[in-house]
C-alpha cells in the first residue's frame, strides 16, 4: 500500500500539477463516512424504539418539566436523579415524542458525530508520525475505534453519554500538536476548555475529563517554560469556566433550594443538611483491589458485567495491554526506540490519565465512553511504533480488527418493536381520572417518570428514598398542600405494606382519611405487567 503521507512535510495532498485535493482518498473517506452512517441507522432500526429505564425514569419526565415549567412541581420526583442537569434531556422529550423512526434516528446523528472528531483526531496523530504510517493504518484504526461495545449499544437510544463524548474528543482535537516546535494558540486552548465545561456542565460524570485534559495542557506546554505553561493553564480554565456557563442557572437553583450546588453529591464537602454527610457513589461499581481489576480486564475478553449492568464484551483492552507489555520489553532490550510526537504523547497521557480517574471515581462503563473511543488509536501508535513497516503495521491492525470484532458483545439496554410512525414510545394505556384530576403524588416504586406526563398538569410528584431528612420535607410538604389536592400514593403491584406506612406518617403531621387502592396499568415497561398499586386518601 503506497498511501503514505510525505515524511518531510506531513502533507497529505497531491502536489502534482493539475492534482485536486478531493480525489480518490476523498471519495474514499466519503464512503466510509457514507457507510458508518448507513450501518448505524440499520443497526438502530433493527433493535427498535429504545425504552431503556433512565428513559423512563427519569430522561422522558425531566425533559418534559424544563420545556414546560415544571422544575419546581414536587420534590425528588424521580429520585436521586430528580438532581441531573435537564438541559440534555428536553431534546430526548421532544425527539421521542415524535413519529418512530424519527426520534433515534436524529439521536444516532448527533451520536455520529463523534465520528468525523475522531477522524480529525487520527490525522493529526498521522501528520505527527511523519511518514512512519499510512492512510490504510489509519483507516484501520479508525475501524477499530468504532468497535466500540458500550458506543454502539447506546446509538439510538436516550443516553447522553455518547451525545457529549463528542465535545470531549473535541477538546482532546484542540490541544494536539504534531510537533514539539508548534506552538498551541491561546485561543484553541481556551476552546479546549470551552468544549470540556460545556460537557462536564451538562453531564457532571464528563468532569474527570475536563481535569485529565487540563493535566494533559500542563504538560504540553512545560517545554516552553513557565510562563507559556501558565498562560496556557489560564487559557484553558477560563474556557472551561466559559462552558460550564450557560448550565450555572441549574447549580445555582440546587444551592438554593438544597443548600447545595451538586445536591446530593460530594455532600462531604458541601454539607447539605438534607442529605448524608458523604459522597455519594454507587456502591454496585467498585474496582477496589487487584483481584476487582484482573476479573476486570479477563471480563473485557469473555464478557462481563463488572461494571455495567447489562454484560459487554470488549477485547481491544487486552489487546492494548499485551501490545504495551511487547512495547515496554522492546524498549527495554533496545529493540525499538520509543519516539512520540506530543499529539501521540497527549493522546497516551490523556487515555491513561483518564482511564485511572474512572477506575477509582466511577467503575461503570457507559461512562467511559469518550475513552473507549479513543482505544482504536492508542493500539494504533503502538503498532506504529513497535513495526518499521508500513504493511506490517497494516496486517497487524487488520488482524486486531478481526478479533476485536470477533469478540465483541453489544449491551441492549431494553427495546420493542413499534409500528412506523407511532408517537407512543411507552405504550401508554388509559389511566381514566389520574389524567383529569390533579393530585399530590407520592411514588415509592419506579421507573415512572415517563408516565408523569400523561397525568393531569396541575400534579405534584415526591418520589421516597433518597435520603430521610427529604422524605421529611416531603411528607410535610404534601400534609401542607393536602387541604387542596388528593393524595395518590403509587407503589409495586401487590406492595400492600408501603401506603399503609406513607398513611401513618401524613396521619402524625394532621392528614386524616383512608386508603382506597387499585391497580392501575401505565405502560408494559421493560417487563411485566406495568401494573402499579394506586392509593388514595379520602
């Protein structure tokens, strides 16, 4: 395969008279592009209309309340995330109400656009090698990239953690540099950070990237001494400050009504009265010992569910760690000489980096995502460096392709097969008078956010559990609104234990009346009956 770049000048064009720039390799990436779009959109028409259960918890519901003033109708409506940052989840509302395919098809295009930063990504990494690699090597990588088991199982579907792993490749865009000489403009520094506070303010979990990549800017600029570092530090944390901007309004509002700006996380610090003085994590995700992280790594190969609660299946992660171990033992034994343009350099530092901070902040795996992404090219600079020949390296990642692909297990977080056109992603069935009165309504089972909705506007929504000094604040506040509004309480089919225990404490703040109970079926759900035990007080 001859489609080298220049080794002198790192250009890709043809210098020929005559040449134009969008040739044969053009029309190559066009199609590929072409085909990425076409395999994906077929791959989510295939699964179906997405009903995964934060969709219908909470992504439906929360999009529904900012587009319609209703932020302040109820405490904790959905539970513990009642406290996310809406802002992602109104497009979610409007895109799923809208006529299927519709809605996940325009879903998948926004998470496509990973595709083309990614692209940008590996050509600067190729105008770094100079000449030591070819298109062909690239276009492999970039194959290997899109194997992505937790990326793929998410096109189509509500979960924004692909929507904004865009900006945060887009971040990573900004800093590389192919040569140590390059110098990094102020300004794309600063839009470095404009892209990592834009994502950690709509998504908090993007915030160990916006930390890692400031690591990343630190060290980049170390070479041109002090000052420069200094200068690109400012730079970068002022864009960063200028992103998270536009979502201040919701941490301001949790700072006031919950004496918290991340209510109810890193409360150790905060110390928000209505919640436990700790940090909150979700206990089911921990890579906490050496054992945890082994059955980790050996899980990524077989399959596993360590760290998700749907099992995946992922074998680029070993591939990578025996390709380094091959790498650090040729370097040793003076094999290879280890040389790394800053771009290849910024791209190792900020996967590892980022790779160590989820271990030990979160341990789940969708949240990894911007990373899995990147693993394609890291496999990539190691096989360019531990192969001289161009072919080799091309055989080589044509060969990590193939049993990458071969092992791959794709999650399905929950589908079912809806007509063409249908505007119903919940199946939604007649609820009768929960539609036409108002009512305060305290929910101990879930999901049910979607259905809030479909309920009369006027109501109010408590959801129990979260912590016992809010679900002090909620039964007084609905004993204070009884006087105008009925009391519904919803529990689990054939739950007969919690109205009774909800009645008693509404009774010990002065609600008087009775529990009158049925069963009342919202949708089908991920599974069972979707039927749900409806008291009221009368």
């Amino acid at each position: 395969m001859t489609d080298t770049p220049s080794p002198h000048s790192g250009s890709t064009a043809d210098s020929r008279p005559g040449s134009v720039a969008w040739g044969p390799r053009g029309r190559v990436l066009a199609s590929l592009a072409l085909a990425t779009i076409v395999a994906g959109a077929l791959f989510v028409l295939k699964r179906g209309q997405d009903i995964n259960w934060d969709l219908q918890n909470y992504h439906f519901y929360s999009g529904f309340s900012i587009l319609h003033g209703r932020l302040d109708m109820g405490i904790a409506p959905v539970g513990l995330q009642s406290f996310l940052n809406p802002m992602l989840e109104a497009p979610v509302y409007l895109l799923f109400r809208m006529p299927y395919p519709v809605g996940p098809l325009v879903v998948f295009l926004i998470q496509w656009a990973c595709v083309p930063v990614l692209y940008l990504i590996a050509r600067r990494l190729l105008s770094g090698m100079s000449g030591r690699s070819s298109f062909s090597a690239m276009y492999l990588a970039l194959v290997l990239t899109l194997l992505s088991p937790l990326w793929l199982s998410e096109l189509g579907t509500s979960f924004s953690s692909s929507w904004t792993a865009s900006l945060v490749l887009a971040g990573l865009l900004m800093i590389l540099k192919p040569k140590w000489t390059d110098e990094a403009s102020l300004w794309s520094l600063g839009a470095a950070g404009v892209f990592l506070g834009i994502a950690s303010g709509l998504k908090l979990v993007n915030a160990p990237y916006a930390l890692t990549l400031g690591v990343c800017v630190v060290v980049v600029e170390l070479s041109g001494g002090a000052k420069a570092t200094l200068k690109a530090a400012l730079s970068y944390a002022a864009g960063l400050a200028l992103g998270i901007l536009p979502c201040a309004w919701w941490y301001v509002s949790l700072w006031r009504h919950y004496g918290s700006p991340l209510f109810p996380y890193y409360n150790a610090l905060f110390a928000s009265p209505l919640f436990p003085l700790l940090n909150w994590r979700d206990d089911r995700w921990k890579l906490d010992s050496v054992r945890d992280v082994g059955s980790y790594v050996w899980g990524t190969w077989t399959g596993t569910s360590i760290s998700s609660e749907v099992a995946f299946g992922d074998r680029r992660l070993i591939l990578l760690l025996v390709l380094f171990a091959v790498l650090v033992l040729a370097a040793l034994l003076r094999r290879v000489r280890v040389r790394l343009a800053p771009s290849a350099l910024i791209l190792v530092l900020f996967f590892g980096l980022s790779y160590l901070v989820w271990a030990a902040v979160f341990a789940y795996q969708r949240y990894l995502i911007p990373i899995e992404l990147l693993t394609g090219l890291v496999l990539w600079v190691i096989v360019s460096v531990l192969f001289r020949s161009r072919r080799l390296q091309v055989a080589v990642l044509c060969l990590l392709v193939a049993i990458a692909a071969l092992g791959i297990q794709v999650p399905d977080w929950g589908h079912r097969k809806v007509r063409i056109g249908s505007t119903d992603p919940f199946a939604m069935r007649s609820i009768g008078e929960l539609s036409q009165t108002p009512a305060l309504y305290i929910v101990a089972t879930g999901p049910l956010g979607f259905a809030y909705p479909y309920l009369h506007p006027d109501s109010r929504f408590y959801s129990l559990g979260v912590s016992s000094a809010l679900d002090d604040a909620i039964y007084r506040q609905v004993a204070d609104l009884s006087t105008n509004l009925p009391i519904r309480i919803i529990s689990a089919e054939g739950d007969t234990a919690t109205a009774p225990a909800v009645l008693a404490r509404l009774r010990a703040l002065g609600v008087n009346g009775e529990l009158y109970c049925r069963e009342v079926a919202f949708g089908p759900g991920l599974r069972g009956s979707g039927l749900q035990r409806v008291c009221e007080i009368r």
